[in-house]
C-alpha cells in the first residue's frame, strides 16, 4: 500500500468517525432507579438532556433517598451511553483504543 493509499484510508476512517460521533450525539440514552421513579436520559455527548421525577420519589421527609436515586438513575445512563459509544466506535477502529475517542 503506497503513501496516497493509505492517507485515502485515514481520510475515509475519520469521515466515519465523525458521522458515528454525530450519530451518537443524536443518541438518548435512559437510565432510571427505583422502579422508574427516577429518570435520567443522556445523549451520546455525555450530556443530560432530561431529568424525570415520578410523584411517589419525592418525599419531603426524605430527601436523601431522592439524593440516591437520582445518583442511580445517572450512573446508569452514563453507563449504558460509554457501553454504546465504546461499542460503535470500537466496532469503527477494530478494537484500536485511540485516545480522545473512547
């Protein structure tokens, strides 16, 4: 494989990077806690984009159950969101870990 070959290769690999990066962006993924009290959805850029409380999660008198599903709910979206990314983007570079991507 010559030096353009192989460029062309790089050009097209970062083509498809960006268009998994973009489509993860546009990815929600939910985590939820306690039954579905708690809600979280996060896209695939790591950001929060909603957060649902259902009525029976919410009890004056105890706020730091609340505190602790909320905690859950998270962890389990950015969970499932580094699961996906790692998924499409190491299906993308054959299992290469490049820094900066995963």
């Amino acid at each position: 494989m010559n030096q353009a070959q192989m460029m062309a290769q790089v050009r097209k690999m970062q083509q498809e990077m960006t268009r998994v990066q973009e489509e993860l962006a546009n990815t929600i993924v939910e985590g939820s806690a306690g039954g579905g009290a708690v809600t979280v959805a996060v896209n695939g850029d790591f950001k929060v984009t909603k957060v649902s409380l259902k009525p029976e999660a919410v009890d004056p008198e105890d706020i730091e159950t609340l505190e602790d599903l909320v905690v859950v709910a998270f962890n389990d979206a950015l969970g499932k969101v580094q699961a996906l990314s790692s998924s499409k983007m190491g299906a993308l570079t054959g299992g290469m870990r490049i820094p900066g991507l995963m």
